[in-house]
C-alpha cells in the first residue's frame, strides 16, 4: 500500500522564494524538495517520494524523481545560492534522497548489463574495461555532430551538455578522499588536469563555459534545467549518486574509467562537427583539448586507477565494472533520445508546455 501522507499538499512557495528556484519543479516530489531547499519549511516529500517512487514506470526517466534527486545533490555540491547551506544534511532530505536514490540504483543494477568479471589485477582490468568501451553500440551521437548535425541540433547538444560539463570533473572528486595509495595518486593526476593544472583558464569546465558562450549560449549553471529531460538528468544524478556514497567506490571510479576510454575520439568527431557548422575555436577548443587530454587519462584511468584499485580491494572488482557499464548504458540512453527525436524532425529538448 502506498504511505498515507501527512498532509494532502506541500506548502506553496511564496513569490519571492518562487523567484529564487533555479528551476522549475516537475511534479509534487520535486516541487516539495525545491521547497524546503529553499525556504527551510519541513514538508511530507519523504513520504511523497515513496508513493512516487511506487508508481513511477520508470524511474531512470521519471522527471518529478530525477529532478529531485538532482536538486538534492545540487544541495551537497552548493550548486545554487538559493538552495540553503545548513539544509545540507537535513534529516527529512537526506531521508527522501536515499528514497529515491536507493530506487535508482536498484533499476540500473537490473538495466544495466554486466560483463563477465575479470581477475583482479591491473593488467586484467584495464583490458576487460578496454574491450567493454570498445564495443561499438550503434548509432553515434558525434559521427552524427560531425557529418550531419544542423545548427540547431548542435546547440542542442551543447545545451544537453551543461547540465554536467559546466561543472565537470567534480561529481568524480568525491572519491579521492576515500582512496589510497596507488589510485589516489592516478585519480589525482586525472583531476589535476581536469581544474586546469593550476591555471584557471585551462580548468576544463571554464574551456566549456566559454565554448557556450561562443554558440550564444548561457553559461550560467543551471540555466537549461527545465529544458533537459529526465534521462539527461539521469546521467548526471548516476555520478553524483557513485561519488557520493562511500560503498559506491568502485561504481564511482569504474565510471570514470569508461568516460575517460571513450571520450578522446567522439572529442575529435565533436570538433570537426562544430568547425563544419562554422564555430571557431572559441567553441572548439574545449573538444580539442579533450582529444590528446583523454587519450592519456583512458591509460591512467584503466590501469593505475581501476586496475589498481581491483588490485587493492578485490572486493570492490564487481561495482567497478558495474560502473563502467553504468556510464556506457546511460550516457548511450542521452545519445540514443537526441538522436531519436532528431530522426523524427523534433527536438531534443523538453516541449514548452512541459516545463
């Protein structure tokens, strides 16, 4: 039976604190999530995320609980000034946080297909991982960009991204205080490069900032919330779930082993997409210093992080691989919705009367 709530409607937002929402809610669960980040007031969201989460079809693409759940680690990375700093740890947040989350990832351990596992050691790990992102599946998001994308469709793309790469990098760093050793130091060495190697003009989220700015787009994080669907919320809320949570170490670093193994090619194919379409290098640059960045991180991150790491801790070798499944299947999800809407003459975005 679905909880019997306390109370039949969460409290209103008033016009100021509805002004200061980063993003518009998208159903009772989010709408009283954003509430309560906002303006402090205790509402019944653990108990509407319950019943929601019983209902929902399917949550990896339920907007109201994907959209919550972004809200809700946007609290703990301090992603937006209207959300309140002491609400962080909020009891009946973090309570409707693990609701959600704990759903989520139940269906993406029973969608996401696992290969066999390999033996624990650096060497067969990194090429189990290897042979996982090599695998070719199918349609392609960049030879699309590259060959045949339209301006429209590019600025879709670039707006699909912000929702993780104006922030890039951090939903990963949450694993490196729990490390040690070996792939502490190979994750390090990975998001050193990734905040720009000391020189904040190369942090690769400021590279990406000035990419959108470049196409006329906002670079302000959180400007295309409401204009993402839930998938593309699901992407993001995959990693921060992994880098988050403590027993989700090896989910976290196999998942940022498969997105190093596969993003050095699709960079490329992504530049000479947008060159074709007439961007300049302002626009560019970003995905050209991607192409040679990853092409050594997929080394560091195969071997010296994930490799080592089974190593290590062979007991974490499972949740490893599951992440880096995790991250081929549901960023092959975004892909898959873009390209999809996009064959049938439509957008990817989210419809006006949806938001």
């Amino acid at each position: 039976m679905p909880p019997t709530l306390s109370s039949p409607h969460p409290p209103l937002l008033d016009d100021e604190d509805a002004a200061a929402l980063p993003f518009r809610p998208r159903g009772a669960v989010s709408a009283a999530v954003l509430a309560h980040l906002v303006n402090g007031t205790a509402t019944a969201h653990t108990a509407l995320a319950e019943r929601a989460v019983l209902a929902s079809v399917d949550i990896e693409r339920d907007d109201d609980l994907q959209l919550a759940l972004f809200a809700l680690y946007a609290s703990a990375y301090g992603a937006f000034p209207a959300f309140r700093a002491d609400l962080e740890w909020d009891p009946s947040l973090i309570a409707t946080r693990r609701v959600i989350e704990t759903a989520f990832e139940r269906s993406l351990r029973n969608s996401v297909t696992v290969p066999e596992l390999p033996s624990p050691t650096a060497d067969a790990v990194a090429r189990a991982l290897f042979d996982l992102t090599g695998v070719d599946g199918g349609p392609s998001l960049s030879r699309h960009l590259a060959r045949k994308a339209t301006l429209d469709q590019a600025h879709e793309f670039l707006v699909q991204r912000t929702v993780y790469t104006l922030r890039e990098a951090d939903p990963h760093s949450w694993a490196i205080p729990r490390l040690t050793g070996r792939p502490k130091a190979a994750l390090v060495e990975i998001q050193s490069d990734e905040y720009g190697g000391g020189r904040p003009d190369r942090v690769h989220a400021t590279l990406f900032a000035r990419a959108v700015r470049g196409a006329g787009l906002s670079d302000a994080y959180g400007a295309y919330i409401d204009d993402v669907p839930a998938v593309t919320l699901a992407s993001h809320n995959t990693m921060s779930m992994f880098g988050l949570n403590r027993r989700l170490l090896g989910a976290i670093v196999g998942h940022l082993a498969a997105f190093e193994m596969t993003s050095s090619i699709p960079n490329r194919m992504y530049a000479e997409g947008l060159r074709r379409l007439g961007f300049g290098d302002d626009v560019c640059e970003y995905f050209d210093e991607h192409v040679e960045a990853d092409a050594v991180h997929e080394q560091i991150a195969g071997r010296d992080l994930a490799g080592a790491l089974a190593e290590d801790r062979p007991e974490l070798l499972a949740d490893i691989v599951f992440g880096a499944a995790a991250c081929l299947e549901v960023d092959d999800r975004v892909g898959r919705h873009m390209l999809d809407a996009w064959s049938r003459g439509e957008s990817s975005l989210r419809a006006e009367d949806a938001r």
